[in-house]
C-alpha cells in the first residue's frame, strides 16, 4: 500500500505564504483495506496534535465508502452524510453532488441535489464528453445562476448558455492545448469557434533521451492566452516552466525570467511532502 502519510507547508519563502500562518501540517489515515479513513488538517503554527480539523470517513468493509463527518477540536462540526455508490462501486453522492457514470465507469454528469430530498438527484450541473480513446475533450459547467448557500451556482441545469471547455491531444494522447468555447449562439444554434486558454509543451525525447515511442515525454511548459483583443489577436499572459528529476518528478516550477515559482522535495519513495516557496495556479 502506497499513500500520503503527512505533508507540512509554510513556514519560509515570499509570496501568498507570507499571509499564511507559519506552519500548515496535513495528515491522512488508513483502514487495513488501505482506504482513507481520516483526513487532518492542523492550521495551527505547531506541530500535528491531532486536535484540528478531521474528516472522517467510514468504509463497508471494502473499499465503497458509506459515510463522512467533520470535526473540529473532536467536537462534531456537521451531521453525518451518507455517502452512496452505484451497482457498480462509483461514488454516485458524496454529500454535494451526485454523479453519473458510462458504461466503461467514466464521469459524464455531476447534478445538483434535489431541494426536497439532498439523496435524489436534482438539477444538472456539469456534463463531459470523451473521444474514442477515454480522453476526456469536453466539460461543460452550468454557472450562470447565483451563488447558494455553500458559494456554487444554482442555475437551471441548461448547459447549452454557458460556455464549455475544450481538450485538445497529440497523436502520443498527450494533453497539447486547452480551449475555451462559448455558449451556443441564438442565431445559429451552434456553439463559436474555440478560443485558445492553454498550451503545454513536453520534452521532444522523454526523460531518458529515448526514442518518442517510449512514451516517457513530460510537460515542461505551460503557456496561458489572454482573450482575443478587437482585432483577434491572442497574448501570451503566463508561461510556468516544469523541472524533473529522473524519476520524472516534478521538483520546481519556474516563471519566464526564471524565478522559482514553487518547489516540492520527495521522500524516498517519491511521495512528495511540498515546501513551496510561493504558490502559482
């Protein structure tokens, strides 16, 4: 079994860290199957005392996970949810949103809870669509309502006047470039032509300078574009440099001039507990 056993954040750099408290620790429990069953987040500036935030988890005996709770101080800070799975062990409600599944187990729908009943499915929120391969190409999100109790929007479940977002993939089922595309036009029925958001560059000859087959490439770019200008010129507006290790691990990320963005140090095993010396979206 291989997991995240605890992470610390802050403490050193400039940046957002800088309003932080100096210290952040996290740490994750597991049941003997290997499922979480507890997750703690110490916002505090000592060490983990086990006496912050958790999330509970409570599992059926496998690995279908029945139940949450939030406590704070080992006082409960919210009822229970009941989490629920379809036939087929999916999450199909985990407390917020409901979730719906294809038959090969991909995540085409998530839908709002129904406002007389939060276990029955309501409004739809979000729909996604894949290509032959299983590569995700489509994610539409229904976002033109008012913010509701917990912050997201309560729309009507109409994904066609929302915009949507594109994925775009080489012929090595690489993620190449990402594409913002706008709701459907009255006039004609169809959706605009894509707008590109992103664009990411990998290694020509993978990590170990091998053949392109050896399918050992990785992203070391990252660019993001402004919206058209009157004339339909994109600019460039970020650019985010990726550094691996040999192992492939991401160890730094650099800005355009070359400052470090953030960076991340691994354990032996390659599970990282990050130090970040400033933190980029």
């Amino acid at each position: 079994m291989s997991g995240p056993g605890g992470v610390q954040t802050g403490g050193a750099g400039q940046g957002p860290l800088t309003a932080r408290p100096a210290r952040r620790a996290q740490s994750w429990d597991y049941d003997s199957p290997g499922n979480i069953k507890g997750f703690r987040d110490d916002l505090s500036e000592a060490e983990p005392a086990g006496d912050n935030t958790l999330w509970g988890t409570a599992h059926d005996g496998g690995d279908k996970a029945t139940q949450r709770q939030k406590t704070v101080n080992g006082v409960p800070a919210s009822a229970a949810v009941v989490l629920l799975s379809d036939e087929l062990g999916n999450l199909a409600y985990d407390g917020r949103w409901h979730f719906e599944y294809d038959v090969l187990g991909r995540m085409i729908g998530a839908y709002r809870p129904s406002a007389v009943d939060p276990q029955v499915r309501g409004t739809l929120f979000a729909r996604f669509g894949y290509n032959a391969m299983g590569q995700r190409v489509t994610a539409a999100y229904d976002v033109d309502g008012a913010p509701d109790s917990l912050g997201y929007p309560a729309g009507d479940g109409d994904l066609s006047n929302n915009p949507r977002e594109v994925f775009a993939y080489d012929d090595k089922w690489q993620l190449v470039a990402v594409f913002n595309q706008g709701p459907v036009e009255s006039g004609t029925g169809a959706r605009p032509p894509p707008v590109l958001k992103e664009r990411y560059v990998y290694h020509a000859a993978g990590m170990r300078g091998m053949s392109l087959s050896q399918g050992l490439d990785r992203v070391v770019k990252r660019e993001r574009f402004a919206a058209p200008d009157a004339q339909g010129v994109q600019n460039l507006s970020d650019e985010v440099y990726y550094l691996q290790n040999r192992r492939g691990d991401v160890t730094e990320l650099l800005g355009p001039d070359g400052q470090v963005i953030e960076r991340v140090r691994y354990t032996v095993y390659g599970e990282a507990p990050p130090r970040r010396v400033n933190c980029v979206d």
